[in-house]
C-alpha cells in the first residue's frame, strides 16, 4: 500500500471530491534534516520500520525476479546488508520486527496455490504494456506469519478466512495487534453486504489484538468503515490507528486504549489522514494526509490528544506518507516518490525540540466527540 493511487482505489473506493484548497506557502520539510534515500533496488519499497534497538530496518519492496508482488526484506543500518524475509512467493505486506526477538511478523499470501498463477498473469500483463490502475486487493488469502531474519523458522499465526494484515507488536512484544475483516466471511451477510463486500472489502475491516503466538483472539473496534494500520504507543497503553468514516471517503486518526475502549478522535482534517505512528516520547504523532490535493500527500505532525491543529512536515514534490520514528525519536524513516523513479524509502534526522516547539505554538482546536459504534 505504497501510492496515494492505491489508497484513494484500494481502501475505500473513493468517489472523485471537491477541489481542494490552495496549499499554504511553505518553504520545503520541516523537523527534518540530512534526508537522503535508503533503499533505491526495485520497482519500489516503502513501510520501513525499525528494529527496538534501531539498527535494522523492515520493509517491503517489489525487487523479487519472477514476481512482481511486494516481498518482505530486512537492512542492517549499519553495513547496509539486506536479507529477504519472506518466501519470494505470493504477495507480502506490513512487516514488523518483534522486541526482544529475532522474529520479524508480517503478511502473506504464499500458501494460496494460485500465487504462481497470479504472478504470471501480473508479469504478463506489465509485459504487455497495459497500464492498469494499482490498487490494493484485499486479499482474502493474506495471513500472519512471523521468520527469522534470514526467512527460518517460519510459522503461521493466523488461518482464518479473510484479510488478515497490517500487524505490529506491543513494545513488550506479547501481543499482536492487526486488520483484519474476517467477520465478512464467517458472519451471515444480506444482501446489501454481499454486494458491499464484492466492491470494497475493506469496508469490514476491524482491529483485533492476538498474543504473540496468534491465541487469544479479541476483536477492539465495531464500527462501519476500515479500520487498519494500527500501533501501540513507546508506553503501551493506548493504540493509534486510522479509521475510514462510513462514506469510505474521510479518513481520520484514532486512540483507543491497548484492550479497546475509550476511543478518541485525534484529527478532524476533511480529508484523507492516515498511516499515523506515534513519536516514542508519547507527545505527538506523525500522520499522512492528502489536506491539499488527491494526489498530494504529505507529512503532518498533531499533538496526541488532537486538541491542536496538525502541522505540515513535507513540501516537496511526489507522494510522502507510511513515516516512522527511530525508536529514540532521533530519525524519521518514510515512503517518498521525490526521486521521480517511484516511491522508495527515505530516511532523515528528526528535530523533536523544533517539532514540540511548533505543536505548542499551534492553533487550538476543539475536539469533536467520537462518532457512535454500530
């Protein structure tokens, strides 16, 4: 889920919206500095994350010969080394590496025996030279699964019916929280939902909490609309996530406590603001919106409980979006098509004092209250 295209296409299926504002005028990034691109191999990579002591990073990246679906790799920082993760077969998603462990979590759909069929109908289409629309699929096939670095010891956490992705770990490293919109194929559905879930299967899409070993499993959000991309807090207490309104058109940023619950509303942007990570010190969050376009995504900073309004990080040309903090805080780690040879990871140095500066000198907002569960 790497272009704003497969966003506005794939989440939600977006109807076309209404002109935008101007942008302000905003003399290129802010809180950033010495940004240089980390990964340049491949058709394109994004949603790196870090290692808990900072000295890898997880991502994934169309670079696999044979097929043309994301794979899961891993970079020591350091030496600069990469290993692929996942089995080259299939297509991978939101890779997350476990504190405390070596494992790395992420999801997959190489145990689907039409993955070899799928990639060579991709292959020959792309060879073809027929531009198609990307878009996330969705996949009813994709699971948990977690490996070692080097692809070993690989073990499945998940084999229920439906789409089972976008996971990561508490910082202790015991649960799992991840999408999933599982109930569209084990719940009864009318009609109406039938046919919903033919368009837009993430329309049903979730949060649920596992433990580390996939047990235990407990659903977090009821709500009509996607709800996915979810992270603990450094502290672990609370959970941000994104969450699509009804209408499939408006996304906003959300917390709710680690167990559910509690859920508060942290951005009220009119647009579509998604994709948030915490800042380690538990201050802000860093979120991705397209406020100023369709098709011009960027970097925003708000304060954690949304009582400020959001401050734009990126001014630059090209997609910016998926951000991570460096477990220090120290480093931002995003996806950007600034190069203009696709979207690949960039990396840069993070100014938290300029960012706490700018937040506490932000406009004061008033928070809305949360919207009702079904």
């Amino acid at each position: 889920m790497l272009d704003a295209l497969a966003l506005i296409a794939g989440l939600a299926g977006l109807a076309p919206a209404a002109p935008p504002p101007a942008p302000p005028a905003v003399a290129g990034d802010r809180f950033v500095s010495r940004t240089r691109q980390l990964v340049f191999e491949g058709r394109r990579s994004g949603e790196g994350y870090f290692s808990a002591d900072g000295r890898r990073l997880v991502f994934q990246a169309e670079r696999e010969p044979g097929n043309p679906f994301f794979q899961i790799y891993v970079m020591d920082l350091g030496e600069g080394t990469v290993e692929r993760v996942s089995t080259g077969v299939g297509k991978t998603t939101c890779a997350f590496l476990r504190p405390g462990s070596d494992e790395i979590l992420f999801a997959s759909t190489h145990h689907d025996p039409k993955s070899a069929v799928s990639q060579k109908a991709e292959i020959d289409l792309r060879a073809s030279g027929q531009a198609r629309r990307y878009e996330w699929d969705f996949d009813p096939e994709m699971d948990l699964y977690v490996a070692h670095a080097n692809g070993g010891a690989l073990r499945r956490l998940t084999d229920v019916r439906g789409y089972d992705a976008e996971a990561s770990y508490s910082p202790d490293g015991r649960w799992i929280v991840f999408s999933s919109n599982r109930t569209a194929y084990t719940d009864t559905l009318d009609d109406a939902a039938r046919s919903r879930l033919e368009t837009d299967p993430s329309w049903f899409s979730e949060l649920w909490l596992v433990s580390a070993a996939g047990g235990e499993p407990r659903r977090l959000t009821d709500s009509n609309g996607y709800d996915g991309g979810p992270f603990f807090t450094a502290d672990g207490e609370r959970i941000i996530w994104r969450r699509f309104r009804e209408d499939g058109v408006v996304a906003d940023v959300w917390t709710m406590t680690a167990t559910g619950g509690d859920e508060r509303r942290v951005t009220d942007f009119g647009a579509m603001s998604w994709a948030p990570y915490p800042h380690p010190s538990g201050r802000y969050v860093i979120f991705t919106s397209n406020k100023y376009g369709m098709s011009n995504f960027e970097l925003f900073i708000v304060n954690m409980d949304g009582t400020k309004e959001p401050i734009r990080v990126t001014a630059t040309d090209g997609f910016d979006g998926l951000p991570v903090f460096s477990p220090d805080g120290r480093r931002l780690a995003w996806t950007s098509g600034r190069s203009g040879r696709g979207a690949h990871i960039f990396i840069a140095q993070w100014d938290h004092d300029a960012a706490l500066a700018a937040l506490a000198a932000a406009t004061g907002r008033v928070v809305a209250t949360p919207e009702p569960k079904r």
